[in-house]
C-alpha cells in the first residue's frame, strides 16, 4: 500500500519510509500512511508498505526492514559521508562474474588502490554465501564425525577396563561355572553378552541426552527438528559392535581359566 519515495524526496533529504510487512504488523493496527514511526530516535513518515517477501539466502527477515531516502539516511539519520555496503542487483541475462570484476575494479580504483595492495573491501554474490554455508556445514560435519569416533574410543577403553575388573573378580564365578560343565565359549559368550549390555544402556541414555538437547535447541533457537531413525540405528549399531570389540579379550582371557586354578584363587 501507499508509494516509495520520490526523487524529489530523495534530493530534498525528506524524512520519509517505507515499511516492510512485519514492521507495519507489528507497529499499526490500522492503516499507517501518514503515520510516524522513530528511525534512529527521528520522527519518520510512512508512506508505504511492502508486500511480504518472506527471509533471503543469507538468512534475514526481508520483511523486517525500513527503507529511506539515501540521502536523507547519511545527513539526517547517521551523518556519515561513506557506504558501510550495497546490494547491487544484475539486468536479467547480464555475466554476474563479469559483472564482479567489473564492481571490483571500479572499487579499487575509487579507493585509489595499486596494484600490488590487496583489496580493502569485501564483494561476494549469493553463490559466494551459499558455498560459504556449504563448507561451514562440511567442517561441523567433519568435527561430529571426528568427536563421535573418539566417544566410541573412550567408551571402549572403558567398557574394557571394567569387563577386565570384573572377570579378575570373577575367577571363583567362573571357575564354578566351568566346574559345572561350562565350556569356554559359554564363558567367552555370557562376557560378550555382558559388555554389550554395557555399551547398549551407555548408548540408550546418550540417545536420551542428545534427543533432550535436540529439543531444548529447537525450542529456545528456533531450528528445525527432525529424527533420522537410519542414524539412530546404525549409531545403536556400532556401539554395539564396539561393547563386543572391547569385552572380547576379557571374556577370552575368562575362558582360558582352569577350574582348579580358579577355584583356588
């Protein structure tokens, strides 16, 4: 509803703006033309809203903004004498490489760079941001594998050391069950079965931890939240395999007991 500002308006540094949707939903309950809203503390007159535009590529609410006249923004508003940044946008068709170098070499040269200095401005495209967020997403990636690898190595060498304790202090146990008529790969068997059990109730309550965090984050920041049960299976998976991994030098050493020999001890 209502106009963008005129060049009239743009040359007389009037102090007017035009609203995205958001900010007229949140600030008016009825028609705003006219109205005035403060812009850095300056009574500024709306005279337009746009339609609703929805969030871009780097990940701002378009709908959340405020536009005025250029000129009006660096006298009136900031009293600067320089551009922090622009968005600049290509004719349909047009080279945006082309169009790149072109931007660049035009900077350098109102900057009054050389040749041999380095570029004291930044320029990039939305190709730039997206494999920018690309490779930011690669490297968390990365980083989770590395830290699950090593919560496997350390939940191993732990499940060891205690599957280990524990046959030590089972000698009398095993040497009964083997007194019994036990063989060796029912020894070996019931130490594996017990290590699993271990690694399993070690996965089920990180599974809980990391479901919990999940929705405290989704909750409070607002991200998106999805359960991915193929993940989920084949974590349950290797820590399964790697409850087996490590309690199977225990259990073997558990089975080369002698019953006389643990009953002794």
């Amino acid at each position: 509803m209502g106009r963008l500002y005129s060049s009239k308006e743009e040359v007389g540094r009037e102090r007017v703006a035009v609203v995205g949707f958001k900010v007229y939903t949140n600030l008016f309950s009825e028609d705003p033309l006219g109205k005035h809203i403060l812009v850095f503390r300056v009574p500024t007159e709306v005279i337009g809203v746009l339609e609703e535009k929805g969030v871009d590529y780097t990940g701002q609410d378009q709908d959340l903004q405020i536009f005025i006249p250029f000129s009006s923004f660096v006298r009136r508003y900031s009293n600067v004498d320089y551009v922090k940044g622009a968005y600049i946008q290509l004719e349909e068709g047009k080279d945006l490489k082309a169009a790149k170098e072109r931007i660049r070499r035009l900077l350098r040269e109102l900057h009054g760079l050389k040749e041999t200095q380095k570029d004291d401005f930044t320029l990039f495209t939305m190709d730039d941001i997206i494999r920018t967020k690309e490779e930011g997403i690669r490297l968390v990636s990365v980083l989770t594998v590395i830290s699950s690898l090593v919560s496997f190595i350390v939940g191993g060498l732990g499940i060891f050391a205690v599957m280990l304790l524990t046959v030590v202090e089972r000698r009398v146990e095993i040497g009964m069950r083997r007194a019994v008529g036990s063989r060796r790969k029912d020894i070996v068997l019931q130490f594996l079965t017990e290590s699993a059990i271990v690694a399993g109730i070690g996965a089920l309550a990180g599974l809980l931890t990391g479901l919990i965090v999940t929705v405290l984050v989704d909750y409070l920041g607002g991200f998106p939240f999805t359960i991915d049960l193929e993940s989920l299976s084949f974590s349950l998976l290797i820590t399964g395999l790697v409850g087996v991994l490590a309690g199977l030098y225990p259990a073997l050493q558990a089975s080369l007991y002698e019953p006389i020999e643990a009953l002794r001890g």
